[in-house]
C-alpha cells in the first residue's frame, strides 16, 4: 500500500525540517547553549566559542530565519537571545534523552556519521 500525503502534511513536514536544520549544526548548537544563559552580541559568541565574526554571524542568521533566535537592537550593538527560551530548552532535553535511549546508534550511522575532531 503506497502512502499517500496531503499538501497540508507535506508543507508541515517542510517546516519541521526547516526547524531541526536550525539545530543540525554543531556551532548552531553551540551558540545555542551559549543563548540559553541570556542574551549575548556577536563578539561575545567569538570570544566564547573561539569561531570566526563570519562564522557566527552566518550561523546566527540561520538561527534567526528558523525563529530559534531573536534579536534586539541596543545602540550599535545587536544582542542575540533564544526567542522561546523554555520551549527550546525542552527540545533540547527530549533530543538528550532520545541521545541517551539509543546510545552509539547516531553516532555510528554510516549515514550521518560526523567526524568529531579535538
């Protein structure tokens, strides 16, 4: 039996992978981290996690295309913050306990396998 999807369950599907792409990313997840203690500038994120103004902006905007991040204005300077703090920080702890339940699996998918370098 073939299955079949409304048009309305494809756009769902887009979306929700539109979402975890935002957390797909190690240094995503890392300036994530960072954002769940409060807000931070660009400069405080380089200084944190020892990664390029370039780098951090190119993921910031990611970040904030997929709503995981907002940003405020203060002066010339602009403060990154998590935009929904509590959801996301319940996201994450789901994503630890799945991490936990099945142990090495994702790690040693062939699929998906990332390279992790010290």
């Amino acid at each position: 039996m073939a299955m079949t999807s409304t048009t309305g369950e494809v756009e769902a599907l887009a979306t929700a992978a539109c979402l975890f792409h935002g957390f797909s990313d190690r240094s995503r997840l890392a300036i994530v981290q960072h954002l769940s203690t409060g807000e931070h500038r660009v400069v405080d994120l380089t200084g944190h996690l020892g990664l390029a103004q370039s780098t951090v902006s190119k993921h910031l905007a990611c970040l904030l295309d997929c709503g995981i991040v907002a940003m405020r204005a203060e002066g010339r300077s602009s403060w990154y913050s998590l935009a929904h703090p509590e959801a996301t920080m319940r996201l994450l702890s789901a994503a630890e306990e799945l991490l936990g339940l099945t142990g090495d699996a994702v790690a040693l998918c062939p699929r998906f396998r990332v390279e992790v370098t010290s």
